[in-house]
C-alpha cells in the first residue's frame, strides 16, 4: 500500500535538569498528527483500486506520542 505525502501538526518538548555538577536528566515528548490518504494498493502482486479498501486502510491515522528519557555526563 502507498501512501500520499501529507503534511500535519506535530509538537515537541524537552525539560532539562541538573543532578549534579556533572550529570543532566533530559525528559522529552513528542506528539504528532497526521492523516495519511492511500494512493495504490496491491494484493498478492496484483494492483486492486483503492475504493475496495475498507476505510481503515483507505484512510491511515498516523497519530502518536514518542517519549525519550537520557542521562548525560558533562566532562
């Protein structure tokens, strides 16, 4: 399945803080919305047109939340 380029919302975040002289904790959070439209589909190696797609395929959410936590040593 392919998908059409699309553009969506997307937002990012990052807290730092010092441990100790030497040590950061960095905690960030991203959350992105995107809504994807298929553009070909193929089954088996056979191309089949997209309206026979049920609407989850038809119509992809790519919606989600990324969350990193690291430690980094200052020296």
């Amino acid at each position: 399945m392919d998908y059409k380029n699309t553009t969506g919302f997307h937002a990012t975040g990052e807290f730092e803080s010092a441990l100790q002289r030497n040590l950061v904790l960095a905690v960030g959070l991203k959350y992105y919305n995107v809504d994807y439209k298929a553009e070909t589909a193929t089954f088996n190696g056979i191309s089949v047109p997209v309206s026979s797609l049920t609407s989850e395929y038809r119509d992809f959410k790519g919606d989600g939340v990324d969350i990193t936590v690291g430690l980094g040593v200052l020296f």
